[in-house]
C-alpha cells in the first residue's frame, strides 16, 4: 500500500505571506502581463481548494473532503501542492465535523469524519510517538466498535489491516500483533451475526499467524509448479531457506531477482535454497518467465488462485514481495529478507564466502607478474 507522507512544517511554510501594502499589490496586479495574472488566479484557486471552509455545516464539510479526495492534478506543481495540503485539511475538516456530530456518533457524517481521520494519520503509525499511535489505534478500536455487526462494509476491514501494516512496515511489530488482536476480536464477535464479516475476521488471523512466526516453525504446504506434492520438511532439513512470496506481475519482486539470484549461486553450496510461492493465475505466462530467468529452486503455484493461494491466505499475505527467511533449525529468524539484509543474515549463518570474482583477479595478477 503507497501512503503519502504529509508535511505539516511545508503546509505552514507555504502559510507565510510577506508584509506590504494592499495597494502595492493591487498596483503591482496591474502591471503584470495577462499570463502572469492566470498563473496567480490559478494560485488563489488552489489556497481556497485546500481552506477548510468556515462556519460550515457537517454537510459542506463533508462535501469539502470529497471534493478533495476526487481531485485530479493535472501538472507536477498540483500534485506536489495536493501531496503536501491535501490531508491536513481533510483532518482539519474531519475534526469539525466530529465536533458539530458529537451528539450524534451514529450519524454517517459523523463515521465518514472519523474513518477519514484516521486515514488523514496513517503516516503517524510509521514514525509519531507511541502515545499518537495508540490513540490512533485506540480510535480504530471506537469507530469498529460502534457499528452494529450488518453496518460494517469492506473499507473497515481494509482500514483495519492498513494501521496495522503500516506499524509493522514502521519496525512497530508488538504494536501492529496488539491492534490486530484488538480489531480481530471485535469483528468476531460482529461476525457471530454476520457471516459476511468472516474473511475480515480470517485475514485478520493470517497476519497474526505470520507476525508471531518469528522464532517459530513455518508450515508450507501444496503443489509445486509441475504439479508434483511439496515436501517442506524433506526440502528445508537442514538448510537456511527463503521463502518468497512473489508473482512475475510485481514490479518490486523482480526488481529483487537479481539480489536473490546472486545470494543463491553464492550460498547454495553452504546449504542454502529457496522455495518460491507463486501469486499469478497464468501457468503460461509463470513458466515462461521461470524459464526464461532459469531459476533454479522449487516453486509452489496454484492455478488461478493469485492472492488466494492457501499458503498466502494462510499467513495473511497483504503485499508481495513477502520474503521469510528459515534457518537451519527450522526456525524463521526474519520476515523481511531484501536487499542488502539478505546477504547479511546468510554471512551470519553460514559463514562468509570467499568472492570468486576476487579470487579471479588475484589469480590474473599473480600470472601476470
């Protein structure tokens, strides 16, 4: 999931007007040409667009924030402007509306501010203080409990698993287990009356599943691309392994490949390997990509199940690539294997290995003198 990153320092910066004489400005506004007088109505557009308007009702409010949610930019200036004004004046606006609504937490005016103000926050989840985040959390918990179990839709679910990925992304792993436990027993219990609410309920319980691996055995099961049954404990005994949920759909998975790639011609012969869990439908389009790539290690795949593979299901997987890395002992020691961090943590448990490509130079050195 992309959040965009809100500056409240820029918002008060771009807030400084310098100090002259309104008829100055009028006598400069005459002089100007009449391009440069567009560009400054352009300007006064985009302030009112993001000032949150005065004296208004729950409904103008409301009506504000879809305005801005629906806005389009059409030029990099906008979109920057949008970036950086956009959600504090939705959490601006939210905040009035839950003051004008406060007698009446049922109204939908007053749910819509308190969803779009917690969505306003998301940021804060990744870096604020553990004070804002439990109140963030602690408002997700509210706005889940107040609703009656045929009110709830798709986007409190979605709400839901987003403050907690966003805590666990942050490096706020205990966090993220305590809101996913918090919203998870009460969509449960919402869920005794509304069979509509278990697969919230169960991916819920798939992410905790996969936060409390940590230290703990992994249970990987299925076919592998060739149709054949799995073996993880035949597979895995013994070795240091990477399980990698990808698709040859996702951009950051094969924009990793190559990292992946090179830590497996360098430390298979210690007792490294790789299981991958494929999230395509296409059989085809997966063959051709792993012929292509001549990969080497087994891939477990399922027609057509994309997302809805039994091992991602499973495990809650939100976003790809996913990678587990499982020591010798059977135990996951991390659940972000990437980049640079895989290299490090396969030094640390299998040993360094010797650069060939140093070795080559050396070698071609030492002949050459």
């Amino acid at each position: 999931m992309s959040v965009v990153q809100h500056s409240w320092k820029l918002v008060l910066a771009a807030g400084i007007v310098g100090i002259v004489s309104f008829a100055a400005v009028g006598a400069a506004d005459d002089e100007k040409p009449e391009g440069d007088k567009a560009a400054d109505a352009a300007k006064d557009e985009e302030a009112d667009r993001y000032a949150v308007p005065k004296d208004a009702s729950s409904d103008e409010l409301i009506a504000f924030i879809e305005n801005l949610q629906s806005f389009r930019a059409t030029t990099r200036d906008e979109f920057v402007a949008h970036q950086q004004k956009s959600g504090p004046a939705i959490r601006e606006a939210a905040a009035k509306v839950l003051e004008l609504e406060k007698d009446n937490k049922k109204s939908a005016n007053y749910r819509k501010a308190q969803f779009l103000s917690i969505v306003a926050r998301l940021p804060e989840l990744r870096s604020g203080s553990e004070e804002d985040v439990r109140e963030i959390i602690g408002a997700t918990a509210d706005l889940l409990s107040a609703k009656e179990p045929d009110e709830f839709d798709r986007n409190d679910g979605a709400l839901a698993r987003a403050v907690a990925q966003q805590l666990e992304s942050g490096g706020k792993a205990e966090l993220a287990k305590e809101a996913l436990t918090s919203f998870s027993k009460i969509l449960a219990k919402a869920a005794e009356k509304n069979e509509e609410l278990k697969p919230m309920v169960d991916a819920m319980a798939g992410s905790l599943r996969r936060m409390e691996l940590l230290g703990n055995e992994i249970e990987i099961e299925g076919k592998t691309v060739d149709g054949k049954d799995f073996d993880w404990k035949a597979y895995s005994k013994g070795k240091v392994v990477l399980v990698d949920f990808w698709a040859t759909w996702c951009g950051p998975c094969i924009g990793e490949l190559p990292n992946v790639k090179a830590n497996y011609e360098k430390y298979h012969a210690k007792g490294f390997d790789i299981v991958g869990i494929s999230l395509d439908e296409d059989r085809e389009r997966l063959e051709a990509f792993l012929e292509k790539e001549g990969t080497n290690w087994a891939q477990l795949f399922e027609d057509g199940a994309g997302w809805k593979h039994p091992v991602a299901v499973h495990y809650g997987i939100q976003g790809i690539p996913t990678v587990i890395l499982v020591d010798q002992k059977g135990k996951v020691v991390s659940l972000n294997a990437r980049g640079p961090k895989l290299g490090q943590l396969l030094e640390e448990l299998l040993g360094p290995v010797e650069d060939k490509a140093d070795d080559a130079e050396t070698s071609s050195e030492t002949t050459e003198e």
